[in-house]
C-alpha cells in the first residue's frame, strides 16, 4: 500500500496540518524567531504576530483578545480552569460539577480537585449520550465554584445543550465560572463564547488543521484566575515560559481557514459521513451512536453487533484504513469508553463500537471507501 492511499479517519484524535497552517510556521519560525518578550527590532516582530493573531483568533470567537491566553494543548486549558479555583480555597466547602463523559483532561482534574477533599459532581447523561439541563442543576449551590461541560463529545460527537444550561444558571442565584471544552465543536461550528453564556473555554490547534502543542484558554475577563506556571511576565502574567509564536500564528493561519470555509467544509464531511453510514446501515447489523440528536458532523461512532472492535480496528488499519476505539487516550490504556460506560451500554457491547472521523482534508468518495473497507474486512472475518 502506498502512503497516500491510507485513508485516515481519526480526525478527532489529530488533523494534519493544513497548508497555509505549515506555511505561516515556517514563515514566522524563519523572520521572527526572537523572543516576544524581548526588547529589540525581532522581539517586537514576534511580538507584534502574536497579537495580530490573539486579536484575530478572539474575533473568531466574540471575545476580546485580552481573554485569550496561549497553553499547550487543550489539556493545559482544561486543567487550569479546574484546578486553579480550588489552589488555597478557603472554603473547604467548594464543590466541582462536571460530567461522567467528558474528556480525560477534565475528569483526571477533577479527580485531583477530589483528592484535595474537595466534593465534585459528575452529572450523568441518557442513553443518547445528552447532558440534562435539570440533572446539572440539580448539584449547583452556593458552594459551586466551577460547572464544566463539554460542548460536543469527542467519542461521540453528541452535542450538549450548553446554552440552555448557561441561561437556567443565570436564574440561579450563585457565583461560578461555567466552563465549555469546546476542543471537538470548533472543528464543526461557529462559537460566539458571551452568546453561548460560558465564562472559560478549552481549545486545541491540532484538532483544526494547526499544529500540535498549542492550544487557546478563554477565561472570560469577569473571572479572575491565579497564574497556572510562574517565572516570566509573558500572557499578561497567567503563564510564564517562552510563548511559541510560530505555533500561534499558525493556529491562527488554520482557523481562519477553517472558519472562512465551515459551511463548504462541514457540508462535504457530512455528506462523506452519510454515505458511509447509509452504506453500513443497508449492509451490516450496525447502530450509530447519536443518530437522532444533535451531533457533531465529523464523528461516527459505530456499534458492530457481535464484533470485537479491537480486532476490526487492527484488520482495517492492515487494509488502510485508520480509525480508532473512542478518545486516543482510552484507545491507548484499552480500557472500556467511560462514555459509552455513562449511557449504559452493555459490557457486551462495549467492545464492539469504533470511532470514524472525517475532516478538513476528507475527500469526495472516502466514506463510500471507508464503508467498503469495512464491509470487505468483516466479510473476511466470518
Ligand atoms: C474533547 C477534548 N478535550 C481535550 C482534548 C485534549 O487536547 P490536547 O490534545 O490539545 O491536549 C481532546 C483531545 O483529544 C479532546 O478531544
């Protein structure tokens, strides 16, 4: 097989980097490579990309650009917006509300938040996968510092009501931060974060067609949060170290690629994932995770009745074809999904779904491929 014919669907664990992305590294790597915080002709080059992109990148978003601050990764986001509000609370009361199918980066943070004594919520789902308003609302008091629910599941591409959630707490009377990881929606929507009513958010350049180890906090600027690292003043004093310039401006470069062709983009990767499923459906005894709401346009998340999903997952990856188990980290330690765990499906079941995901670069024809694949494989099985 040559290397261009692996069709790779498994755009939710990482994208390749678009073109432009590359090209705005390079270019920013090679004529401003200086320390922005320096004080010289280079640094102030550096300089001036890196706000040119936060004032470009918190536009895409509604936001302004002082609340937006550079990490590495939509982990270092989540874990920040977590864990900082609980460091030297004095309320020993302090409660955490999340949810039993976010992401590792969230439910590993909220277990430390745990280990400090503190008492953390994690809100059930149905068996679609959704997020009640009510079961979230339910845990929220006056000793809630931070409500975090993600905004599209990176397993099953389920969407949660996050705006209706925002609006029935501003009814509550209590003061939190409500936190989004919205890392799997920006590949897929256009995200005005004061309209959605989120005070923080977590983002990922490498999900969108940017590079990999940089990532976006938003914290809304009625929030206040302690430093994350120390050391230098950079990031208006949240986070210290060097900030990777190149890696911004690239991240900028891809999203306002992605942003500017979102209707054109999400319409073909749709099209590819309704062809695949269509395909599946007629052929094989298959269900579809989140058929009937809202979901993610990328993701598919399929359960192969009687198959072992490890088995299938290597079969297709020797026919070309690469996808994965559920979230890269799960996939990875072998564990059952937590997710699918939350909406109840079987012990049986559980190891029998894969995860399929298309983006940026997906072509006309891959989901008819990628089902052909599939059904040729299985068929090999039995
Ligand atoms: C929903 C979600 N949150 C957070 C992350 C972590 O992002 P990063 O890889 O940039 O640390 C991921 C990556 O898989 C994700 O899908």
């Amino acid at each position: 097989m040559k290397k261009d014919e692996y069709l790779y669907l498994d755009h939710a664990a990482s994208t390749p980097m678009r073109e432009v992305a590359f090209e705005v590294y390079k270019y920013t790597e090679s004529v401003a490579f200086a320390n922005s915080a320096g004080g010289h002709a280079l640094s102030r080059k550096a300089k001036n990309i890196l706000e040119e992109s936060r004032d470009s990148i918190a536009n895409h978003f509604g936001a302004a650009p002082k609340e937006i601050t550079f990490t590495s990764g939509g982990t270092e986001a989540d874990n920040w917006i977590i864990k900082m509000p609980f460091i030297n609370n004095k309320n020993k009361n302090a409660e955490l509300v999340t949810s039993e199918i976010e992401h590792e980066a969230v439910l590993g943070s909220a277990e430390w938040v745990e280990s400090l004594g503190y008492k953390v919520h994690l809100t059930p789902c149905d068996k679609d996968g959704v997020i009640k308003v009510d079961d979230v609302l339910k845990n929220v008091n006056k000793n809630t510092e931070i409500i975090s629910i993600m905004l599209g599941n990176n397993e099953t591409g389920v969407v949660q009501p996050i705006k209706e959630i925002s609006q029935a707490l501003k009814e509550l009377d209590s003061e939190y931060i409500f936190h989004s990881d919205v890392v799997q929606a920006v590949a897929n929507r256009k995200l005005d974060f004061h309209n959605i009513g989120i005070q923080s958010a977590a983002i990922s350049g490498h999900k969108i067609g940017g590079p990999k180890g940089v990532g976006i906090m938003f914290l809304s600027s009625e929030v206040k949060l302690p430093s994350f690292l120390h050391g230098g003043k950079q990031e208006l004093e949240r986070r210290a170290g060097t900030v990777n310039v190149s890696g911004v401006a690239s991240l900028s470069a891809a999203l306002d690629e992605q942003q500017n062709s979102m209707i054109v983009q999400n319409q073909k990767i749709l099209n590819e994932r309704t062809e695949f499923e269509k395909k599946l459906w007629n052929s094989l005894d298959v269900m579809v995770v989140g058929d009937t709401v809202d979901r993610l346009d990328h993701i598919s998340n399929i359960q192969f009745s009687g198959i072992n999903s490890e088995t299938l997952m290597v079969a297709l990856d020797l026919q070309g074809l690469g996808v994965s188990r559920g979230s890269a980290c799960a996939s990875g330690a072998q564990k059952p999904s937590h997710v699918l765990q939350a909406m109840k499906v079987s012990n049986e079941k559980i190891n029998s779904h894969l995860r399929f995901s298309f983006g940026w670069n997906t072509n006309v024809g891959d989901g008819i491929k990628a089902a052909d694949i599939v059904l040729s494989v299985i068929k090999g099985m039995s």
